[in-house]
C-alpha cells in the first residue's frame, strides 16, 4: 500500500474541510475514496467538487459497505462517532474519529474495548495537539524539571459563535442532537489538552449555564472548579458568547509558573523550589527569587493535517499516532463530569457513575425540544479553530 | 484645627508604617499624638523612635482616655477593629479603621449603625483604591459606555507569604486570632476592589483550603465561583502560597473587554454591542469588530499615605474618604460569604444569614489550636501589599 483510501462519513463543517485539505494535496498519502452525507445538498456538494472516481453514498451504511477503501473517518453528529467507528473496524477499516469521542462515557469505552480487539489504527482528531504551542506545554509540564502542579486556570472564553451559528442545524446545540454545548462542540479539543498536559482531576465541581447567550437549551456558559489527585487545584471557564474572549492558561508548579496566552508561553523560572523555601526563609514578606526565561517551540502548527498525516503515516509504516482513539475518553469524561456536577449541584467524583450520568443526560433528551427558525448552512470553519492560536 | 492629632492603637506591621510615614511628613495634615501597643517590645520601640510628645499607653483603652487628639487609627487584630471603633467615636474621636473592618459582618453592621449616631468623619484604609489603575478600572467599568458586565476573573495570586511570616505572631492565622486567613489578612483590598468596580454579587461557592501550603489552620488557598444579579459570572482565585504568583483582573462587558495586569490595562472596544451582534448577524463564526485602544491614567497612587490625607482633608474641610468606613462591611460580606460556602460545601446567597456564619466561625474558634513556634517579629512591609502593582 502505498497511499490510504480514506471514506468520510459526513460532509458538514468537519468533513468536507478534511476533503478540501485532501483534495489540495495537503496529505499526500491519503486518497479520497468516497464519502457519505445524508443531506442531499452535501451530496450535490459532493458530485460538483470530488473527482469522478470518489464514491458518493446517502448513508454510512453504504459506504461501509464499499471495499475498496482502508480507512474511515466518522464526521457526522457526535452521539454516533462510537457507533460507526465500531462498525467501521469490525469491517477491518482504519478508523479516525472527530471529536468528541461520543457524547457518554459508557458509549466511548464499548468502542474503546472494540478497538482493543482489532490490529487497527484508531485515532482521534484531537487537531491542537499538533500546536506547537501545546506541544511545548506539554514538554514544560511533564518534564519533571519544574516539579509538582500546583495550580492550573485556562480561561478559553474565544469560542465566540453567533445565534446563526446555532440555527444552522437541527441537530446543533440540543440536547437531542448533540448531547451538550460549548463542552461537547468547542472545547473537547481544551478538555484534551488540560489532561494531556496535567493529567486527570479527582473532582469536579462545574456551573453550567443553558441558553445564556443565545437561544439554545444547553450549556454556552460555563465555569469549572478542579481537584487533582495531588491536591492541585484548578479553573477552567469557557463559553461561546464572549468577544473577544480570552485564551489564557496557566499552570504554576513548584519551580516555574507557565503563562500561554496570545500564541506565546512565557515561564518565570525559580531559582529553588518554592515549597523548599517556604519552609526554610527567615523572612515574612520575601519571595523566593527567580526570573522570565525565553522558550523556543518549533513553530509547527500543522493542525488537522497533522493528525491525518500521522494517521497514514501510523497505517502506512506504524508511525505514531498524534492522538489514539483511546485517548478520547480522557477529554469526554471531564465534560460529563462537568455537565452532571452541575446538573445535579455538587461535586463530582472521578470516575463517576457512567449509567447515572446515561440516566441524566437521557430526561434531558426527553425534555429536548424541537428547534425552530433552522436554516441549514455548511459553513466554511477556516481560521474558526484556533487553528493559530494558542 | 490645622491639624489632625492622630493616635494610634496597634503598631504592629501596619501601625508602625502609619507612624513612619507621619514621621517622615508624608501626611502633613496629620500630627502623631499618641501610640499604643500591649506588646512591651513595641512600646520600647516607640520609645526609642517617637518624639518625646509623643504619648505611649499599653492600651487601647489608656489611648482612648487621653483627650488631646481629634482622631484615632485602629490597627489591631482584626476582631477588635468594630469595638475600637465604636469605642472612639462615642469619644467623640474620629475613626480610621484598618482593614478588615472585622471579622463578621454582625460586628461590622454594629460598627455601622453606631457610626450613623455622629457626625464625626470614619474611614476605611482601603489603600489600593487609590491606585490610579482600579481608579480607572472603576471608571472603565461604571461609565456605563460599555454597558453591563458579562464575566469577571480576578486571579490575585501574588501575595505570597512565608511559613516565617505566619510563626512571628501569635495571633496571625487562626481562628481566633485573626478569624481567617488570605481572605481576612491580604484580600480585604481585593475584596473591596472587586465589589466597587463591579458590584456585588447575588450568590458565592468557594473552595477554601486550610494550611495547603503552611502550617496554619485556616485557609491559604481560595477559589471562588461568583453569580451576580444580572446573570454575569465570576471567578476570584487567591493564595499566599504561589510564586512569583499572578495579578490578573479581567472584566468583560457588552462592549469591551478589560484585561488589568502586569500595571497596565488593556481595553478591546467593540464597535457594536456584542448582544446585538450575536443575534442579528448572517455570519456563524465572525465576531463582532473592534480594537485595542489606549488608556491613560494619571499614574497617581499614594497608598496608605493618599488615605490618611484624604482622612485629614475629611476632617479639616468636608473633603471627600478614599473610602467611607461604612463600606467596610461590602468586602467582608464577600469573605464571610466566601467561607461560608465553603464550611458548609453549599452556594451562599447574599445576603447571608450572619448569625449562622457567627455560630460556624465560633466553631472554628473554639477548635483553634495554639500556636507552637511563635517568633515575635514586626516585619518591614514596604513594598509588600503590592502597592506599585496593579
């Protein structure tokens, strides 16, 4: 094999960015093979862009069923990611998933305990691991050089979307079709990011807010309170409805405190480890001493490119994956944790009770009302990602 | 009158930097008329220091009976701030009182009320309010040009402090001692601060964690989750157990976004209402226009010594306090609410009930243990309270 055949299942916002990036050439070992969108005016998109020789099918189904293919990339609404990625490596397809991994945690870990039987490339489009940026974080972080976490704050508040946005698709920021908001839509590639940077909390405590900025009945506002294992703590508040917004995360550890904000990383180093002086300086009001360091990143930035450029690399030569399938679970159950913490007003441990969450989100399905006023829009999501930001 | 005669109970930290700067002629409206302290070793050091017509009682009470004074500063424990107070201005002395101006707002509202009683001037030493940077903040946000609040983070992380300063008073970071720690000790200016440029809140959740980074049994780590009475949000995150630490207060608005730190504040105007925008644009992913522009402040802040000429210019000419005394109780409404919250793990409304608050602080109290390792140490505090940062 020398290129990937790729199938995308859905050709919305996601999708057919990923056709566009194949079609330029951008990621030269993946080939379109076919493609897959309910919608009829996608397909019609479809036929009057894609080279002749690109399957167009109306259902996931058919295009599963399509053989002349290696890999599958599932882009269509989120509760359904598990479903046809389960359905796609059960058929022997290399299987790419957009994010979120699902919409619970329950559903994400029968698709993780799927992946774990296949000899398959499984991966996530977890798109901003590919940022420089965090990249960088991530080495200052998990380096040991700078010790323990002690606090960690990411206002990432520049999710700005307007009412149209909401009113593009029926499925779109309800609880019915998407299972949650700016936690499930937004900011599944921050919930990665906090994890992969400085791991898991124990606990959670989350204020939600439904509709607060536009017409929608789940969560565009919301502010989260962690507990980690070692007894760090953290903030995490995000919403669609902030301009410009802010994108400023924080981590303070024991020898270094890390400012990312406005596409730099700023780290003031100590000359000792705070809880060593602490304990030992003589004076009330000193500090101890310390000063800003310049940091270098490699600038690369290469975004969904990235990801599937590493996923024809994985399946063509084994090459590392930017993100695995099975990490998508770590990003999903902060969100779920969130969303039930403020569901049901208090903390929330984890791992959390997956059926009881299941339980919650379902009445909050049942109750899911029908949109009105939609006006079903592709839109071109270019420069909408944060795809330079950091 | 010329001049104020000013005495002072308590010179301790705060008290001494009073004395030094009436001595150095920083306050020329304001004469040193007389000291107290219980502690011998600060009354020799009055001693040694003062002009010989200066007074130097033990007591508070000794202080109160002399009579050539026209004004008294209390600047004690935090507990005895209200009876001291009150005790002055029934003698016809007029007040300044140290911050906070007590413990509980039960106290504080007594305080009040008795300050109603006379026409004497009574003022609070909230001398960060004289920082031409929350001056302008104030003004930014209260001009009513960028319409209402959406969102408020105040990350005040920069008031570290060593387990040194917490072993050289008895009384410093206990219960019953001091009623509290960060909260009581260094954010009563953050308190106030956030409560005059933005308002009060309508509810609290707080995290309060006791003797994370010390050896002390009240809280040194405070995350605050805030709801205000138009629907905005807030987070308030503050230590005295991070280094270097951040002071980071942002303020977004209809209409701007206001970012303080680092001595500066920076103000993105839109050029429409962003609630407006959200709902009438075409566009899903644009965002409202607009730009960073300029600000100016006077670069005025005078500090403790801006609040004592003000006090005096009150005294002598009807001028206006920096802050009136009876605005005391706002900033500690929010750190009673704050701990509050979190001794009973559960949202406070404002207002709260204060007896209950009482009955749990006296909990606290009376489980307050006595401190081992006492080191005695009246530490030189210039340039400690953040005086040139905004």
């Amino acid at each position: 094999m020398n290129k990937v055949r790729l199938g995308i299942i859905g050709i919305g916002n996601m999708g057919s960015g990923h056709v566009e990036s194949i079609l330029d050439g951008k990621v030269p070992e993946i080939e379109l093979a076919a493609v897959a969108d309910l919608r009829e005016s996608r397909r019609q998109w479809a036929e009057e862009t894609l080279p002749e020789n690109v399957k167009i099918f109306e259902t996931a189904e058919e295009l599963l069923d399509y053989s002349d293919m290696d890999a599958v990339l599932v882009a269509i609404p989120h509760y359904d990611h598990p479903k046809y990625v389960m359905e796609a490596l059960k058929r022997g397809f290399h299987a790419m998933c957009e994010k979120p991994a699902g919409v619970y945690t329950k559903q994400v870990r029968e698709m993780n305990e799927e992946a774990a039987k296949h000899d398959l490339v499984f991966g996530m489009m977890f798109n901003q691991r590919t940022n420089h940026i965090y990249r960088k974080m991530h080495e200052l972080v998990n380096g040991g050089q700078y010790g323990a976490i002690k606090r960690v704050n990411w206002i990432i508040t520049d999710w700005y979307r307007t009412q149209a946005y909401y009113n593009s698709g029926g499925w779109r920021a309800t609880w019915d079709g998407e299972g949650g908001g700016v936690l499930l839509n937004q900011c599944p590639h921050n919930l990665d990011l906090i994890q992969w940077i400085c791991g898991m909390p124990k606990s959670v405590q989350a204020f939600c807010h439904e509709g607060k900025w536009h017409d929608i009945e789940v969560e565009d506002d919301v502010t989260a309170y962690l507990e980690y294992p070692n007894g760090a703590t953290g903030v995490f508040v995000t919403t669609t409805g902030d301009a410009p917004g802010t994108n400023r995360f924080e981590v303070d550890l024991e020898k270094a405190k890390i400012v990312c904000e406005n596409e730099e990383i700023k780290v003031y180093e100590l000359d000792v480890n705070e809880r060593e002086y602490c304990y030992t300086a003589t004076e009330g009001f000193k500090k101890p001493e310390g000063s800003w360091i310049d940091v270098e990143t490699d600038g690369e930035n290469l975004q969904h490119v990235g990801v599937l450029r590493a996923f024809a690399g994985a399946i063509l030569r084994g090459e590392p994956l930017i993100a695995g399938g099975e990490e998508g679970i770590n990003g999903l159950t902060l969100s779920n944790a969130m969303h039930l913490s403020s569901w049901l007003k208090r903390p929330v441990e984890i791992p959390f009770d997956e059926e009881l969450f299941l339980e919650e989100l379902n009445k909050k399905r049942a109750a899911s009302r029908k949109k009105e006023h939609v006006n079903e829009i592709t839109f071109n999501t270019k420069g909408s990602y944060g795809s330079g930001k950091a």
